[in-house]
C-alpha cells in the first residue's frame, strides 16, 4: 500500500516539473536561416531533442525571429507556421509530425446536436500519447492508406479547404495536363491544367478522389484534409497504349471547358495510323479533324475554317516555327519521337496567343526522364529516327535529344534513270531538350531544334531551307494559387536558291526572317469560381526580303539587296475562367496588341485616289534605325461560354477577334519553301478577323462515345492577295503588286468519337465555304468585278474516318478513308485576236474545280510482347497508302500547242504504296 502511495505521489510530482518545465521560458534569436537550422538551435542551448524527417523541410524556406522569455511551446509554434507539421513535448523530447496532432487523451469529438463551437476536428488517424515513438521513426500514422493533408488543429473547423496539386508522368517526371481530377459521389470535380496543376474545394473530412485518365491508369486515394494543403501525384502510363484512341478531344473536358474549337492530338497515339512511306507525323493526323485542311495532297501547310496558310501559328514550346514541314510537305518537320502533344485550337483562341487569324497548333515537347536512359526510334523505308533521354542530375534534371534524317539521296542514286541520278531530295532535324527542377518552387526548361532541306530537281539548281528555334522557360510558383513563367524564344526561316548555270547567268539568292520574343504569363486561381490568366508579351521581327549575288564577275546580272524589314509586336492579356454555377461557365478576356513598323526603311507615298503604281509617288520618306513608320493597335476580345445541362451534355458559344500583322506572299496554289514573309507597314495594313462559333458536344455511356456538331462564321479585312502576274520576289516595288480585300467562311463540324472496346476511331465530317472578294474603284486592283469567290483552298464536302480494330492486344488492324471535293481553279475558256497577236480567254478566277479527291490507306500493326525484363519494346507496322490506286489530281495546267490549249494534270502517289516500318522503345 505504502508502495502504491509512493508511486501515484512521485508520478503527480513528475508530472508537475514537466508542466512547469513545458512552460519554463528562453530567449533565442533567428535571423534568416532555415527551420531545421531553427530547430538544431534550439537544441543546442536547450535540454530538448528534436525528431523529425528532413524530407518534410524541402522548400528551404528561410526564417527569422527574436523570443525573448518565451515557452519552448510558443517558439516551436511559431517556426512550424504555414507549414503541415505538428508537435507534441514530452519531458525532453520534442517530437514533430505531419498533418497530426499526437493526444494525451481522447479528443472531445463533435457529436450530433452539440456545439462545434472550440471541439477538434475528428482525425482520421488519431494518434496518441505513448505512440511518438513509432511516430519519429516513420513520420505521420498512414493507417488504411489515407492520406493527410494539411495541418490538424485542435479548434474545431467544419469547413471548406483548398486540395491542390501536380499530376506528373512517374518516369518522366513530365507535366500531365487535361486529367480528370473528382471526388467521389459528389459534384467536385476539375482536370488539370497545361502544367498538370489542378485543385479542388473539398469538406473536412475522409474524400475519395479519383484521377482518371484514358492514357494514364486510373488511381484512387483516400484523403483527410485538415486545412488548405497539397497533394502531388505520379501516374503509370499504360501498357496497352498503342492501341488506344489516337485523337483526344479532351474527353469529358471537351464537354465541362467553355473554349470552343479545341482538339488535342497525343503524340503516342499515332503509331498505328496509316501514313505515306511509314512516317509517324502528328501534323499530318491534324488534317483528319474536321475543320483542317490542306490545297492538296503533299501540300505544306493549313487551312484552318477558311483560313490562308500564313494565319496559323505553330509553336514548339513556344518557339514560332514558320515552316513546319520537310520535302514540300510530304513529311513533318517535327520529330514524332520528341512530342507529347499538340493542342488545336480552331476557335475561341486563348488571349495569351496572338499575332494569327486562325488557329494555334500549340506543339509541347516530352521532358526526359530523371530517373534512368531511356531511348526510342524507328527504321523506315526513306527516314531513320533516334531519340533518347538521360537524367543529368537525378531525380531533378532531364536531358532529351532526338535526331531523324533520310537516305533518299542514297536511294535516288541507285535508280537507273539518269535525271533522277542528278537530282538530290534529302532532310534531317534535329532536337534537344533540357528540363531541370531548382526546388519545389522554381524550374527551368530549355528546348533547341533545327531543321534543314536541300533537294534539287534540276541538275543546275539547288534549293535549300532551313528552321532553327531556341526556347527557354523559367517556372516559379508563388504558392499553392499563384505560379507564372518567363518565356525568351528565338526563331529563324530562310532559304536560299544555288542557281549554277553554264553560263553567265549563275547567281546565289537568300532570303531570311527572325524572330525573338519574351513574354510573362501567370496563373492566379482566386478561388473556386474564378482562375485568371494574365501576361505581358513583346517579340521583334527582323526580315531580309531577299540578296541576289551573280556568282560570274562578268554576268549580265546585276547584284541586288531589298531592304530589310523590322517591326515590333507588343501585347498585354488577360482572361478569367469564371464559374458562375455548376451548370454555367463563362471563359472571358481581352488581348490589345501594338505594332510598330520600324526604320531604317525609305518608304514611298502614294498619292490619293490614284492606284499604287511607279507612276503615282509622290514622296520618298526615310527614317531612321528604330523609328516608327506606322503603329497600328487592336482591341482583342475573347469569350466563350458553356451551359451543362448534364455531366455529359453541354452547349458553347464563342466569339474572339484577332489582328495580324505579318503576310505570307505566295503566288503558288500551295504554300511553298521559297514563299516570303512581309510585314506590315506604311503601305500594308494588317489583317484582322472576327469568329462566331455554336456547339453541343455529348459524352454517351456506351464505350465513352462522344458526339460533337460545331458551327462557325469568320469575317475577315484586309486579306492579301495579288495582281494577275505578280512579281514577288526582289521587287522593291513590291506593294504596286499586292491586293486586299475581305474574306468570309462558315461552316459546321461533325465528329463522332469511339474511345475504347476492341473497334475505336472517329468519324468526321466538315461542310464549309471560303470567300474573298478584291474589290477597288480602279479596274487593275479588281478581280471577278469585286463580288466574292471562292478561295484556292474552298472544299466544301471533307470527310474522313480514322478506325482501329484490336484482335489481341499485340495485333491490331488500321485503317482510314479521306474524301474530298476538289478545289477551285481558273480554266480558259476561249481565244482571242488582239494586235494581230491570240490570246487566251481565262474564266473568273476560280469559277472551276479539279476532280475531287479520295484516298483509303490500310495497315497491319504488330507490338512486340509484353515482358517487362527485355532489351526493347518493339512495334511493326506494315501499311499501305492510297491502296485503291486513285490518280487524285495535284494539280491542273493547260499548255497551248499548234494554236490548241490542252489540258495536263499531275499527280503524286496515284498507285499503291506498300511501306513497313520498325519502332523500338527501351
């Protein structure tokens, strides 16, 4: 008895010196260093011992204080502020915990009917007194795989919290965006964003959240948020990708997000679509949309809703590309390897691009992998591709580089034909890419790329062109709400014609534009009903249109330079995506962009009323290096809006309006790699368009069918065009030669989509019309009277299908079907006497078309097995392109012969070309 006594007696005392020890006071002082560094300093003048894990003080976040007399209690509170770390005392030890709060006794939980008022929330894994032992050897409790988040507080707090977060690729370390983020069995939903960040407002409490994805495995994790927090994510792609859909139209984002027009192609889902020769080409996929055209098989370039080739805007991480094309167009000039994605947006383009009428092809590069080297490549008939990725520093920096080239000079000069001997048709490209994370706050990325063609179809002519693009992109994150980027690019185009005759006659011409930009962009996500996106963007164009050098000291040609052309395109933007309720979205925002046309330049004036030609200058005016010509400004606004009338059903207006001030001069049907770039200026004014678009988009039940009918109308001013006969090349007279006028296009998209079961693809469908109208009070500036006709790229039936059947999961069956009405042309129609000399009679411009055009490709595609233990992944296709042998025209010329004028069409490919390629992946 006497023993028990003096056990309850010394534990009571005990108990004493460690309250009154647990509230004795010190003074200690921080000045700017970290909150480990705090914490070792408090062990250092104090009896305390401090358990804790490093990892949970990653973002080396600096501190400083002055305590003077204050609880041990009070100054551990106070280094552990905005973080999600607890603590408990006893006696000596100080032991620290995440999200937690360790108890010495059960909690007084909240009851039904009772106050709330100063009650702990209810934990999802109490810990308690005598369990710190387990708890600083482990970190926080994660019974039942229950996540925490946040901070736990011993005040009652019923709330709402803010769950945010990153979705990466777990091998790559890569941004995952467009993932469907969802609380289960509750309306809270989001999907990430182009840096794969999302967030939620969720309860306090146990919520189940689901991460789907149609490349990625779906995962699942219970959560218990104490207090705003964060929650990163790493996600396993999927084994069976190669045979999954190819074309994601963001899923059920197309249906939740407020933006119109938009598409999203994935780069790793191409391997199976059957293209010309074997290349995998994620730009040529672009064409099977509804909505993206071409002028015509092999052609470079997009017509985008009516669009002319030079009013798209191809970004490669967001580095402007001006020619994205190798050997006229017949292959991509973007590595297939080195791409993870490319988002189209045909409409309701986003304000932070600019400088283009139609559309955006925003290209994004795969970041290498930080953890071990992995590479991929493919053998083909004509091109080679290598690309491979390595960490440099592992686990935060990435280095990928990707090389393609072709051997068809090689293959030219085995062939018989002695023309064909001479000739010379080659390209390569090249790529790298460097990804490097600082800290959980801030990374850099940097991407360079080059590309270079040389063919020659004469043996006395040789043509070159060439792209090469710098980027680099500095990451911050101010918080769990607002992070921005820096982006610095630098682009260049130019081309360069060999002409080495016999004869005097033999010259060298170069043309070349640069670009370089910088721009800063940020997210704000205010809260769950507003997330703005604002910026600021400069970039400064440098043209030179053109040097002629006879490369003969004595030749005939005299050497010529047209002056060089700079301007300065400026713009601010922001926009807000606004959550009015659940069912109605609203996605609104301005652009106002500045150019100025920029010296040295001599510009000639033009008297009134009179058409431009030699003869009506009336003034030469000269100025000098940077000084404005000719600003211009544009208002720009954006707004889209988006009604749910269920989860998988909604409707979506849009209108924006844009300006461009730069010009594709070409007097070819198709765009070409001798075509040239000019700015506007004191004599051409930039382009400016407006859109209209309404849509209903439909997510079924059965297999994750989706349906989509999406209609549009674009008015556009001061669209260029030229003067029968035009010289565009080294005319300094070059605006006597050019023509604007007004555009219009309409037209409605269909698209049905399959996403998954043993048959996927999709099936789509354009009707749309493209007009232009020249109209002038002088005769020579008017074409077809001044009414509207129709434009070189108008096609108003485009059909096609792209399908995929799955007998295994190692052996599929592709195939698709393209079929459309054939462009416009200008026949003759007739002769006539003029001066004793015949002519031939021409109908309106473009009042005939050429025979239409359809194509069936099929193909066998074969992936290696499975087992994970191998040296490489291997992936055969066997297709073949045009398998019906259809002679679709390319084109349509007329040659006058013995006073007749006969007609001649030329084809490419108009019989069945058999390809089989080899990929691999390790």
């Amino acid at each position: 008895m006497r023993s028990l006594i003096t056990t309850i007696i010394l534990l009571i005392f005990s108990q004493l010196a460690f309250s009154q020890d647990k509230n004795s006071e010190i003074s200690i002082e921080f000045n700017n260093i970290s909150r480990t560094a705090a914490l070792q300093k408090i062990e250092t003048i104090s009896k305390y011992k401090i358990y804790y894990q490093d990892a949970w003080f990653e973002n080396n976040v600096l501190i400083s204080g002055n305590y003077v007399n204050k609880t041990i209690s009070e100054i551990v509170s106070k280094i552990l502020d905005d973080t999600d770390l607890n603590f408990f005392i006893d006696k000596n030890k100080i032991v620290l915990t995440k999200n937690s709060i360790i108890y010495d006794s059960f909690p007084d939980y909240e009851t039904n009917n009772q106050s709330t008022a100063n009650k702990p929330v209810k934990s999802a894994n109490p810990v308690f007194f005598g369990q710190f032992d387990s708890v600083k050897k482990s970190g926080s409790k994660d019974n039942n795989n229950i996540v925490l988040v946040g901070k736990e507080s011993n005040v009652a707090n019923t709330g709402i919290y803010t769950l945010s977060g990153y979705l990466k690729d777990i091998k790559t370390g890569a941004p995952l965006a467009d993932i469907n983020v969802k609380v289960r069995n509750t309306a809270i939903s989001t999907v990430t964003n182009a840096e794969g960040y999302y967030f939620l407002k969720v309860p306090t409490e146990v919520n189940i959240i689901d991460i789907e994805s149609i490349i990625y495995q779906n995962i699942t994790r219970k959560v218990m948020v104490y207090s705003d927090g964060k929650l990163d994510l790493f996600l396993t792609e999927k084994l069976n990708q190669l045979d999954e859909v190819v074309v994601n139209s963001k899923a059920s984002q197309n249906i939740r997000t407020a933006i119109t027009g938009v598409t999203t192609i994935e780069a790793e889902g191409i391997k199976n679509i059957p293209v010309i020769l074997g290349e995998r080409d994620i730009l040529k996929v672009a064409l099977t949309i509804p909505g993206v055209k071409t002028a015509g098989e092999g052609s470079a370039g997009f017509n985008v809703r009516g669009g002319k080739e030079d009013q798209n805007l191809i970004l490669l991480d967001n580095g402007t590309i001006y020619n994205p094309s190798h050997f006229f167009g017949f292959f991509s000039a973007i590595n297939p390897y080195t791409v993870n994605k490319v988002d189209i947006y045909k409409g309701g383009i986003p304000p932070e691009f600019g400088g283009r009428l139609s559309s955006v092809f925003d290209i994004t590069s795969k970041n290498g992998n930080v953890d071990k080297f992995t590479g991929e490549g493919g053998i083909g008939p004509v091109t080679s591709n290598l690309t491979f990725s390595t960490p440099v520093v592992k686990g935060k920096s990435s280095l990928l580089v990707g090389g393609r080239a072709t051997y068809s000079d090689w293959i030219l000069k085995t062939l018989d034909d002695e023309k064909l001997k001479k000739s010379q048709a080659s390209f390569y490209d090249l790529f790298a890419r460097y990804t490097h994370k600082i800290n959980a706050k801030n990374s850099i990325e940097g991407t360079a790329y080059y590309s270079k063609d040389a063919y020659s179809i004469t043996s006395d002519s040789l043509y070159k062109y060439s792209n090469r693009m710098v980027s680099l992109k500095w990451k911050h994150s101010f918080n769990e709400k607002h992070n921005g980027e820096l982006n610095v690019t630098n682009s260049e185009y130019k081309f360069n014609i060999d002409y080495d005759s016999n004869n005097s006659n033999a010259f060298d011409f170069g043309y070349k534009i640069t670009e370089t930009q910088a721009a800063l962009k940020f997210n704000y996500n205010f809260n769950d009903k507003h997330k703005f996106v604002y910026g600021i963007s400069s970039k400064l164009y440098n043209v030179n249109p053109g040097d002629l050098k006879p490369k003969d000291p004595n030749s005939l040609l005299m050497e010529t330079h047209i002056q060089k052309e700079k301007g300065l395109e400026s713009a601010l933007f922001l926009s807000d995506n606004f959550k009015i309720t659940d069912k109605l979205l609203l996605d609104y925002g301005a652009r106002f962009s500045a150019y100025s046309a920029l010296g040295p330049s001599t510009q000639k004036i033009y008297e009134d009323g009179l058409p431009k030609n030699p003869s009506t200058v009336v003034e030469e005016k000269t100025y000098g290096n940077n000084e404005a010509i000719k600003t211009y400004t544009g208002f720009e606004p954006r707004i889209g809006v988006r009604y749910l009338f269920d989860e998988t059903f909604s409707i979506k207006a849009g209108y924006d309006k844009t300006f461009q001030y730069i010009h594709l001069l070409s007097n070819n049907t198709t765009q070409s790699p001798t075509d040239t770039w000019k700015l506007s200026d004191l004599n051409v004014k930039p382009q400016s368009g407006q859109q209209f678009s309404l849509g209903l988009f439909k997510k079924t039940d059965y297999k994750n069918l989706e349906l989509s009918v999406e209609g549009y109308y674009k008015k556009s001013n001061n669209i260029l065009d030229y003067k029968v006969g035009a010289n565009l090349l080294l005319n300094e007279n070059l605006e006597t030669e050019l023509l604007q006028g007004e555009g219009k296009s309409y037209g409605v998209e269909f698209l049905i989509k399959k996403m998954e079961g043993r048959l996927n693809g999709w099936i789509g469908y354009t009707y749309s019309r493209a007009f232009i109208k020249l109209d002038s009070q002088f005769s020579e500036e008017k074409v077809n009277n001044g009414d509207y006709f129709p434009t070189n790229f108008d096609k108003p039936h485009d059909f096609s299908t792209v399908l995929n059947y799955k007998f295994t999961h190692r052996y599929s069956f592709s195939a698709n079907f393209i079929y459309q009405t054939g462009r416009p042309i200008t026949y003759p129609i007739g002769q006539y006497n003029y001066g004793g000399a015949e002519y031939t009679l021409y109908s309106d411009r473009n009042k005939f078309r050429i025979p239409d055009y359809y194509r069936l490709d099929i193909g066998i595609n074969i992936e290696g097995n499975h087992k994970i233990k191998k040296l490489a992944h291997s992936f055969w296709n066997i297709s073949v392109y045009n398998v019906l042998g259809r002679n679709n025209p390319y084109s349509v010329f007329f040659v006058t012969k013995q006073g007749k004028v006969q007609a001649y069409q030329t084809s490419i490919f108009s019989v069945p070309v058999p390809t089989i390629t080899y990929n691999f992946k390790f």
